[in-house]
C-alpha cells in the first residue's frame, strides 16, 4: 500500500499553473508538520513537505487554501529520477494529493465566514456542519 496522511499548516500560499501538453491544473503548496515529540530542549520539531495537486483538487487547493491553515492531505508518494544538465542522476520524491481536507477550527475565523467545502478527488463537495455534537 502507498499511502501518506499529513496534518499540517501550510508554510505558503499555493501556486497554481496549467500544463502545456495535457492542459491539467497542477497546484502545490507546503505544509509543516509538527513531530510528536519535543527534542532534548523540550522544543518541537517540524518537518516539511512540498505538496503537489492536480486537476478538479488542484483547483480546489488554490481557492481555498491559504498560508496558515491548518490542513489535512491524504495521497500517494511517487518517487522520479531524472539526469541534470552536468550528466548526474537526480532523485525526488512527489506527494500527490487524492484527498483534501480542512483541519482548523471555524470559530472565530473571519476568514472561515462562507460555507467552504471539503474535497477529495472523486470532484464532489461536502460541507461539514461542526457545530452539532458527534454521534459518538
């Protein structure tokens, strides 16, 4: 199974662009993700990734993900290889999002006023009423 889940802020605005041959919608972002425990100093630490989205999703993180909110991404990881111009092999490893979500409070976000849907990558919408109890 391939599969990541990160909860995180995100670092930066998403950048969103089309590409030339396919046409497709690719946006990517950054998240910080704290590590569950703290260092020798009782610091936390955080570790970074660079997120990738494409298509009906890529759409949907470039207009309503914003830099400092919190967020939960779930996908796959690919890893590619490539040559540089010097000859040398080059490595990297690409989150692909398949599924989104908002991971912040509403409350008190005015930014958060309008009903904002969450996404996954079958294109529909759900909007989440959290002011009702869970049923568990």
């Amino acid at each position: 199974m391939n599969k990541f889940q990160f909860m995180g802020r995100l670092t930066r605005d998403p950048e969103s662009r089309v590409t030339p041959n396919t046409n497709t919608q690719v946006t990517t972002f950054s998240i910080a993700v704290n590590r569950r425990f703290a260092d020798a100093n009782g610091e936390r630490k955080a570790d970074f990734f660079n997120i990738t989205a494409f298509g009906k999703l890529a759409d949907f993180c470039a207009k309503y993900y914003r830099k400092g909110q919190q967020v939960l991404v779930e996908g796959r990881i690919q890893n590619r290889s490539w040559d540089d111009q010097n000859g040398q092999k080059r490595y990297a490893t690409d989150y692909i999002v398949e599924n989104a979500y908002f991971a912040d409070s509403r409350r008190g976000d005015q930014a958060m006023d309008e009903e904002i849907p969450s996404s996954s990558m079958d294109g529909e919408f759900i909007t989440v009423d959290d002011t009702e109890d869970l049923p568990f």
